[in-house]
C-alpha cells in the first residue's frame, strides 16, 4: 500500500494488469488536497500472493480487505475510486450486508469504467467473445507456465493488453518496466489469474442472462468517467448504469480507453474534484 498528500480520504483499487503504482499520474494532482491511499490488492504489487491458482479470492474477498483497510487508515468515510477489477470490488463493497456498527461507509464510489451485472450477455455479443478470451486462459496452470516463463514471455503477454487496451497508445510506457518486475516475481501471476478463476461463475452467470441487477440498487453517490474508447469495457455498456444505482453521474472521456486515469489524469483528476464539489452541496 501506498499513501501520499492531506485532507480527505480517497481510496484507489486497481485493477489487472496494475499495481498502486498505475494510479500516480492522477493521484500527483491530487495529493495537495487528499489523503490517497492506494492499496494493492491480495495477489498483486508487492502484497502476499497465493502458491497456486486459487478460486476465492473473488469481489467479496477482496471488499472485505478494502473495508478493513478503510476501518484502519480512514478517520471519516472515504470515497472510494475504483477501475477495472477495482469496479467489482467497490460495488460489493457498497453491497455488503454485514457493513454496519463500527464500520465507515464509502462517502461516495467513482469509477473509470463501470461493468455491472445488467451487462449480460453483451459480454459475448456481436463478436465481442473474441476480446475476452484471456478472462478463460487465465483460469489455467498453461497460463501461468507460458506467461510466467520468463521475463520476456511476461513483458510480450503484459504489452498486448497494455497497448490494445489503450486509446493513447504512449501512456502505459512509462509503466511498463515496472509492471514486467512486479509480474515477474515469486508467484505474482498467480495473484492476478486467481481473479478470473474466482469470479468465472459470476461471469458465467453474467454471459448467461442469470445475474439480476442489484436490488435494492446502490444508493451510495456514484459517478463514472467512461473511456470512449475501450475495446474491452464497451462505454456504451454506461447504458446499463442506472439499472445498478440509484444515483449516479455518467460522463465520457473522449480521448481515453480502457485507462483513463492515466491515459488523461488531468482530465480524470478535474472529474474526481468537480464531482466531490458536487457532493460536498450534496452532503451539506
């Protein structure tokens, strides 16, 4: 975990292939004014990670480490500010029944990029099978073996994504020696493979049409800054939105894909202050 800049609390949750580091470019212009405390998940970064593939390290079992976290750095509610596997964890934080008594509920949610249940199978439609072959590969010993082989193997794999994924095709560069060393120590793959072995029944149920949206819906204040762009998280999926929560704000950014906190952190940092000067009225 990483922790930079004073004021109030914002809590950023990565997602694959990241680490806290992917969240700087944003939070250097945020520090001045918030507490940003970047956590990586059980499995990535420098945390503990598994021996093996594992199947329960899934949205709950990550949550219940975000809220503990919160619990323990967090002096008043956080907002928390989510992305990619990040987006999961803060909706089952925001649904989590057993958040009551001594526990600090999120004073709001943002997210780059939003899937939610109501995506259904827009998961597979219109050819989109064919970006999410990895989420299948990674629930196998194969892909660890092939991608783990060696730092080459690590690099080749972590770029494909990095550079497809990406609408501004030069931002994740600066990342990318970094992400290599990190993916290529002990049992770092097994870290983030063990998320789509975990969370492949809920996807599967997703694809099928089985997966109800939340009900009740998400209350929390919630906002969405949506790369135009991104291959993999469609941003006409951010039609799906107000099928999950109650009250959310949806904007684009129109120069970003799937990373727009670093692919446009000005852009991505004047959304997360004009919303909070939003919610502050709103909080009263």
């Amino acid at each position: 975990m990483a922790t930079v800049g004073s004021g109030d609390p914002l809590v950023f949750v990565h997602g694959w292939p990241e680490f806290w580091l992917t969240w700087m470019p944003i939070v250097n212009k945020l520090k001045d004014d918030f507490t940003c405390i970047m956590p990586c998940l059980y499995g990535f970064g420098l945390s503990d990670k598994p021996d093996a593939l594992r199947d329960d390290l899934n949205a709950a079992f990550h949550a219940n480490d975000i809220m503990q976290l919160v619990q323990k750095t967090c002096e008043k509610p956080p907002v928390l500010i989510g992305h990619d596997i990040g987006s999961y964890v803060l909706q089952c934080c925001a649904t989590m029944k057993f958040r009551s008594g001594g526990q600090l509920n999120p004073a709001g949610l943002i997210f780059f990029n939003c899937p939610t249940p109501s995506v259904g199978n827009e998961w597979i439609a219109q050819g989109h099978v064919n970006e999410i072959w990895y989420q299948s590969f990674h629930l196998t010993q194969l892909a660890v073996d092939l991608v783990g082989h060696s730092r080459e193997t690590t690099e080749t794999y972590l770029e494909h994504f990095l550079r497809h994924w990406s609408f501004c095709e030069e931002a994740y560069k600066p990342f990318l020696p970094k992400l290599v060393e990190i993916f290529s120590s002990k049992n770092a793959i097994y870290g983030g493979f063990s998320w789509y072995k975990s969370n492949n029944n809920a996807r599967l149920e997703t694809i099928a049409g089985e997966k109800e949206p939340y009900n009740p819906k998400i209350k929390i204040l919630s906002a969405v800054l949506w790369g135009k762009h991104d291959p993999i998280l469609r941003s006409n999926w951010a039609s799906y939105l107000h099928d999950n929560f109650e009250n959310i704000i949806i904007e684009f950014a129109e120069e970003s894909g799937h990373f727009v906190h670093f692919e446009q952190p000005d852009l991505a940092a004047g959304f997360v202050r004009r919303i909070l000067n939003k919610w502050g009225r709103d909080f009263g």
